[in-house]
C-alpha cells in the first residue's frame, strides 16, 4: 500500500529531474530504501566478496548522505 505524502524540493532541482524524465516519487522511494538499508545495517559491515580486491582488510566505509559507499582498503578498489 502507498501512502501519499508532501515534500518540498528545489524548484530548479524538480525541474531538472523531470527533463531527465526522473519519477521523483521513485526515486525519492529508493533513496530512502537505500538509506534505512544503511542506517539498519551500519553495524554489519559488507562481506569482501563485495569487493571485487577481494582481501581480510576489505571493509565499507560509509558517507554521509546518498554517496555512495567506498570500499575501506589501503589500495583503493578502481571499481569503489
């Protein structure tokens, strides 16, 4: 079930979002999807495999924000 909620966006940004055909609804969904993902599971680290320089130092260091995750290694991962 959806519930319809109000949020109030930069005009400029609602405006670039729609050029790109950007459904603000679902992106706004997954960006919250992704950042409960996050906050729940802050406290369980990403297996190596994750990473493809797979190695036991391998471990995700988070940002703040919807930036994406980079992987915590001495010699950073060309694809992290």
């Amino acid at each position: 079930m959806k519930k319809n909620v109000m949020i109030r966006i930069d005009e400029n940004l609602v405006l670039k979002a729609k050029e790109y055909g950007l459904n603000i609804s679902k992106v706004s969904e997954n960006a919250l999807k992704e950042m409960i993902k996050r906050i729940e599971g802050s406290n369980n680290p990403k297996e190596p495999k994750d990473c493809p320089d797979d190695n036991e130092n391998s471990r995700v260091e988070p940002r703040a924000g919807f930036e994406p995750a980079t992987c915590g290694l001495r010699n950073r991962c060309s694809t992290c």
